[in-house]
C-alpha cells in the first residue's frame, strides 16, 4: 500500500465529509507543515497561525484533490503559498499599525523578541528529543536497526527484511516493539 | 487498548496493512481517544528521528485545527461547468441556417437585375428545411437551369463572377463558401 496509500484511504473519507479523518491527517503532518511555514514566517505564533490557515484551505479544496500527487506533496503547496501570500500582506501592512508607530522605542527590541520561541515551549521541544533519543539508545540492536531503517532511511518492510534477512512479519513485529519501548517513555512526559 | 490494534496502528503509519484492515483502524482510531493518542505520539517519534520536529512544538496546535474544522462546513467537490447538449446542436442547426441563407443571397443577387433581363428559371431542388428540424441534414444544392433565352449586361456579367470565383482558389472570397460548378444531364420527358 505505501504511505501514501493509508493518506489516500483517509482523503477519500474526508472527500465523503468525514472530518475525523482530516483530524488524523493533521496529527500526522502537523510538525512537518510547521516546521516548514516557519522557514517563511520567523515569528512563531504567526508561524502557527499561518499552518493552521494551510490546514483549513487544504480542508476546503480537499474536494478537488485528485490524487495526482502525494497528499503531503499537495498539502506542502499550500502551505508554502499561505506562507509567501502572510509575506506578501505582512510587506503592505504599515508599520505603526503593527508595532504602535516608527516612534516606538521598544521596536527592536519586540521584533527580537518575537523570533525567539517560549522558553517552556524549548525545553519540553528538547525534553522530548532527548527522551526519544535516550529511549533509541537503549533499545536492543535488531529493534534499533529496524526503526532507523525505518524512520530515518525511510525503506519499507520488505526492503528492511531484506537487509536485516529476516522475514516481513518480523519487520513489523520489530518496528512495532521499538515504537512501544519509545512510546513508554514518552507517554508520561506529554500526559 | 488491545497491543495487536497498536501494531496494525504501527503497521498503518508506515502503509504496511492491508486495505480492509486498515478501513477497521481508521474507525477504531477516530472514535478511541487513547488510540489516536498513540497516532499522535508515533508520528512525534518519527519527527523527532526525522529531525522534522520544529522548535518550540505546540501541543494544541492539533486542537486548534481540529475546533477550526469542526466549524468549517462540508465542502463540496466545485461542480464542472457542463454544457448542455440541446445547446451545441441548436448552435451547429443556426450555422447551417446562416450558411444556408449566404448561398441564397448570393443566387439571389446573381438574379435580380436592374435592367430587367430575360427571367432564368430559377428553382432549389430540395426545399430548406425548417429551422426546427435543420440539424445535421445536407445543405440544399441549387440547380439553375437556362432558359435558352440570351442574356442581358448583367445576366452576362454574374456568369463571369461565378467563373473567376471558381478557377481563383487561392484567394478565396473572406465570408463566402467556395462556387463549385456542377454540370448535369437531364432528359426531356
């Protein structure tokens, strides 16, 4: 099926007006479209506001999708004309209006502000990578090498069984462990 | 939450379970709060090992989009502009009406003379349809026949229109449809 199977199986449900499933789609895309409008957009509850601007026209022409392309390859198009088009209103909006006039003497000193993310939200950012790689790190080798093969080299399971020569059920069953033994360490940080 | 629907979940993230199953897991996960929790967290994980987790994450960003969807009306597939098909035929049955009446204007014109000449019997040998049922059927071919009787000035001078529009073809008179001469045998009865 692919990766882009299982998002064409949960387009066609949002295409028959099931919302839950653009809610999945959402969640698994989220970080990848906000790490890309913030590319654009430094400021990052502007970032924010613009990715999920991208998600609700994506919602809106997801009628008109015709699986032409990847989903995420659509959906990364109108995430980066959200982007360009905040740009592009942000270079005619006036000044004074957006930081309380050219006489401010705080100007600069918001503007760098604004660039910088929220000291709670860095940390738990960090706390999260340095869980799941810790959490990595401990795993067993055949667990480690089957989720890096995975997730980082992006093969599918009959290539992973072919490079670890194991069998496919043992790929997934391997896969799915690594994803366990990870996830338990994870889950009491996000609860 | 039963650890065989995590490894299908697990298998589904990576497109690896097959189309039935993976219908039975988009139901499970969209009514499990815990199972679409665990969707949430496995796509983290492969962020992070991705190194596509941005800075400074928002955990309610999903929420926010979720809150701004459930606003949003369906949207609806924008419908194709159709063109109906009574409408072509009645435009192709009006080109063949106007082309219909250029050929008649111009016979016409051949026809009527200022100085009165000797009358050409002047006849269509299949009747115009009327526009209702003028579709896709032949246009009418005029038939001129020649009374024997001599021509006038200008019953000599159409002859020589017809003639040089004929053996012109390069040039083509803009508007009107080439002059072909037909030459038949008829019997008398």
């Amino acid at each position: 099926m692919g990766e882009s199977g299982a998002d064409t199986q949960l387009v066609k449900r949002v295409q028959k007006g099931d919302k839950k499933a653009f809610d999945l789609l959402v969640l698994k895309y989220q970080h990848r479209i906000i790490k890309l409008v913030s590319r654009y957009v430094r400021d990052p509850s502007d970032a924010l506001d613009v990715a999920q601007e991208a998600f609700l026209k994506a919602y809106r022409a997801v009628p008109n999708f015709r699986g032409d392309s990847a989903f995420y390859t659509w959906l990364y198009r109108i995430a980066i004309n959200t982007a360009k088009n905040y740009l592009v209103t942000l270079s005619r909006r006036p000044v004074e209006a957006e930081h309380g006039g050219p006489d401010n003497d705080h100007f600069e000193l918001d503007s760098m502000l604004q660039d910088v993310t929220t000291p709670e939200d860095m940390l738990l950012t960090d706390e999260i990578t340095h869980t799941i790689v810790k959490a990595i790190e401990d795993l067993p080798d055949d667990l480690r090498t089957a989720i890096n093969l995975r997730e980082v080299e992006g093969l599918s399971y009959e290539e992973i069984a072919e490079v670890m020569t194991c069998p496919i059920g043992t790929v997934r069953s391997r896969i799915f462990r690594a994803r366990e033994a990870i996830d338990n360490r994870l889950k009491p940080l996000l609860e | 939450m039963r650890k065989d629907g995590l490894e299908d979940l697990s298998a589904f993230l990576d497109g690896e379970l097959p189309h039935g199953s993976a219908e039975r897991l988009i139901d499970a996960l969209e009514g499990d709060e815990e199972l679409k929790a665990a969707w949430a967290r496995y796509h983290l994980i492969a962020d992070v090992l991705a190194r596509r987790l941005p800075a400074g994450a928002d955990r309610a960003f999903s929420e926010r989009v979720s809150g701004a969807i459930a606003a949003e009306p369906v949207p609806l597939r924008s419908a194709r502009r159709r063109v109906p098909r009574v409408k072509s035929v009645v435009g192709l049955a009006m080109a063949a009406a106007v082309a219909g009446l250029a050929i008649a204007g111009i016979l016409s014109t051949g026809s009527k003379a200022p100085s009165e000449p000797p009358p050409l019997s002047f006849s269509v040998s299949q009747q115009s349809p009327p526009m209702s049922s003028m579709e896709l059927s032949p246009l009418p071919i005029a038939t001129v026949k020649w009374s024997g009787e001599p021509y006038g000035e200008a019953g000599r001078f159409s002859p020589y229109i017809v003639s040089h529009n004929q053996s012109n073809r390069g040039l083509p008179i803009p508007g009107v449809i080439p002059y072909v001469r037909a030459v038949g045998y008829e019997a008398e009865p």
